[in-house]
C-alpha cells in the first residue's frame, strides 16, 4: 500500500501525488477526471456547517412549505406531511422513494457526518464512512427544492400561494449541502500531509 | 496524451473507491487495510448489471409516458395528466421557461440516459477503442444529471399534499409517478453500475 500514488477513479491511469494549495484540483492526464483537491473547507469548519445544516433540516420539516388558499379554504403542507399523503392513498412505492431521497437520505448523511467529525483523531468507523459515501449520491435536497418552486408556479395559477418557513429553510439548506458535499471525505483519511503544502 | 499511460490494474495494483489508498492486488475479494472496503480491480460484472438494469427501465420507460402521474378532480370536471401533458399545460399558461426545464429533466435527460448507457455498455462489450475522450465526458455528464430526473416526482409528491380541498379540487398520485420513480432509479442504479475504466481498458494502440 502506498499514499504517494493515486489512480484516476475513471480511467485507472496512475499518478504521483502532489500536495496542492487551498482550492486548486488534481486531474487526470488522460481523461481530465478529478483526482482530488484541497477543500477550501477544513475539517474544523464542517463541524459548524453540519450543526448549522441540522438546525435547519428541522425547521425546514417541522414548518410548512407553503399555504395554498382558495375561496376562504386554506391548506398548508409539510415535506412529510405530503409523504403521508401520497401513502394515504395508495401510492406507497412513491411515498418511499420521496422518504428516502428528501428525508431519510440526507438526514442520516448528516448525522453521521457529524459522528464522523466528533470522532476525527480518534477511532475512526470505517464502516461508517463507507456507508455515508454509498448513500450520498442518493439524497435528493436540491432537485425536490427546484420541485417546490415548480409546484408552486403550476398552483399560482389556480389559487393564492403562500410562502411558508419551510420554503426558506430548504433554500438555505440546498446551500449548506452544497458546501458540506464540496469537503473531499478523503481528505480526513490522507490526513494533513496529503492536503498541506 | 502525455505519451503512454500506466493504468492500476496493468501495475498490479488497485485502488479503494472509498478512501483512495492505492495497495497491491493480491487476490480477489481483498480488503482496504486503511478503510477495510473491498478492493476489485473492476466493478463486479458490470456489464451484465447495467444491462440488466437498462432492460428494466427501458420496459418501464412505456407506462412511465403512457399512463398519468397526476390525477385531479375538481368543480369543472375530472383530469388526468402525463408527464407531456403537463408540459404542454406549462407551455400553452405561458411558462415556456419552466416547460423547457421540465421536457429537459423528464423527457430529454430519461432517454439520453437509456440510449447513451446502452451506446456505452456496447462499444465497451466489442472492446471499441474510437472516441474514448468523447465517451468518458459522455458517461460523466450521464452521472451527474440524471438525479435531475426526480424533479416531476417531487412537483406531483408536493402538489398531492397541498392541494385537497373537499368539494373543490383534489390531485392525486397516477400509475405513472411509480413509474417515472422506478426509471429514474432504475437508469441511477445502471450508470452507478457500469466501470467508466472498461473504457479504457482495451489496448493503447490508437493515438485519439
């Protein structure tokens, strides 16, 4: 084993290892694929990031997304509230996959982050580790947000539209996923010789 | 090309898709001695996988399109809605904009995902060497936009659950949403199957 080499995880091609400065990226000489880079994060700053992501992970599902009003009639819903509904009616294998890729996905991303994180310099599970980066790739926050305002043009066209908490916190939320999913897991196991200049 | 490249495998080593740690190949079902991943040269059978995958998304690519995905029923009547129809609601209520986005992530994106795994998986079968650059870049894009596809679940999830007004209008979930998940799903499960190194993996002889 050795962690002066890294191969392209497109194209296999080998490569010495170079440290790189704050933000610059590796890539393959064949096929341009990212090898690796240097997170402009560090891991001291995710902490704050995933806690910050938590706190509005819950608001962002514990509010409405939106207050839909016709003819005196008002209707709010909620992310798992919709979810419900959707079983409610039969619809379960659709119920699920919304769960899965809005809810449960990226909640259990979070979380064991921010076990991962608390436990850095310490034991590290790998097995947790493993498990986080087979699942990301199916936590779905940004795609239902752009489904939200989507939703919610189709219904301005049929009643009066209200904008709940919710809405914001999943913009916000979009945003702090964007940027914990932009920290390089692999950074945390090459430790600080592999990302320092 | 900075001439010849030496790949992984042609070394006698391999690397953990996990934690990236490059150690020596010794035998098959191998662990990472850093992350305790198990280590293969390529993915197992990942041809037969994405092809078995394809076939059953390309099966349920027919009632995904033909059957509805939202099912209203209000004052002035009852309506049923496929994915094109409500394209086409977008399009002709002056939305253009989102009727492009939404033709794109459901109609465009579904069927590019289909023909261009299907392209990939068999030149990679006939160990093709033409336009591997082109075919790399391809199956990168394929990765990266086909999530896109799950917008039209959400938009009808999220509609379903607003719009259930007794007497006045309710929306409810068609055949057609199950579908459309399960090909999306179905195409994300074949594109995470398929080794973009098989690619690369026939010969050096071309200079492309």
């Amino acid at each position: 084993m050795t962690k002066a080499l890294v191969a392209c995880p497109e194209c296999d091609a080998l490569h010495r290892r170079r440290s790189l400065a704050r933000g610059e990226r590796a890539r393959c000489v064949r096929c341009r694929a990212l090898l690796y880079r240097h997170s402009p994060l560090r891991p001291q700053q995710m902490l704050p990031l995933v806690l910050g992501a938590l706190v509005t992970f819950v608001i962002a599902n514990g509010f409405p997304i939106v207050d839909l009003q016709v003819q005196g009639q008002s209707n709010s819903a909620t992310l798992f509230g919709s979810i419900l509904a959707l079983w409610g009616e039969g619809r379960q294998l659709v119920a699920v996959l919304v769960f899965a890729t809005t809810l449960l996905f990226p909640l259990v991303d979070l979380l064991s982050m921010l076990t991962l994180l608390l436990l850095s310099g310490h034991s590290r599970p790998a097995a947790l580790w493993r498990f986080v980066q087979t699942l990301r790739p199916w936590g779905m926050i940004e795609v239902f947000m752009l489904g939200t305002l989507v939703a919610l043009v189709k219904l301005s066209h049929l009643a009066h539209v209200l904008p709940g908490a919710a809405l914001w916190a999943f913009a916000a939320l979009t945003v702090l996923m964007a940027a914990i999913l932009s920290f390089d897991p692999r950074s945390l196991w090459d430790g600080p010789e592999g990302s320092e200049p | 090309m900075t001439g010849p490249v030496l790949s992984a495998r042609e070394a006698g080593l391999v690397a953990c898709p996990y934690c990236g740690l490059v150690c020596r190949h010794s035998r098959a079902g191998f662990c990472c001695p850093r992350c305790g991943g198990v280590l293969h040269p390529r993915k197992a059978d990942s041809l037969s996988r994405s092809c078995a995958f394809l076939m059953a998304a390309a099966i349920l690519y027919v009632p995904a399109n033909l059957l509805p995905v939202m099912e209203t029923s209000s004052l002035f009547g009852a309506e049923k809605d496929t994915i094109l129809s409500g394209i086409v609601y977008f399009w002709t209520s002056g939305s253009q904009g989102l009727a492009g986005l939404i033709f794109c992530v459901s109609i465009l994106v579904p069927m590019l995902k289909l023909g261009a795994l299907s392209m990939l998986t068999w030149s990679v079968h006939r160990r093709s060497r033409r336009n591997r650059h082109q075919r790399a870049t391809l199956f990168r894009i394929i990765e990266q936009v086909g999530r896109w596809s799950m917008l039209d679940v959400f938009v009808v999830a999220l509609m379903v659950g607003l719009v259930h007004f007794r007497g006045l209008a309710v929306i409810e979930a068609g055949p057609g949403a199950a579908a459309f998940g399960a090909v999306v799903v179905l195409t994300m499960l074949a594109a995470r199957s398929f080794d973009p190194r098989l690619i690369w993996d026939c010969g050096d002889e071309d200079h492309d």
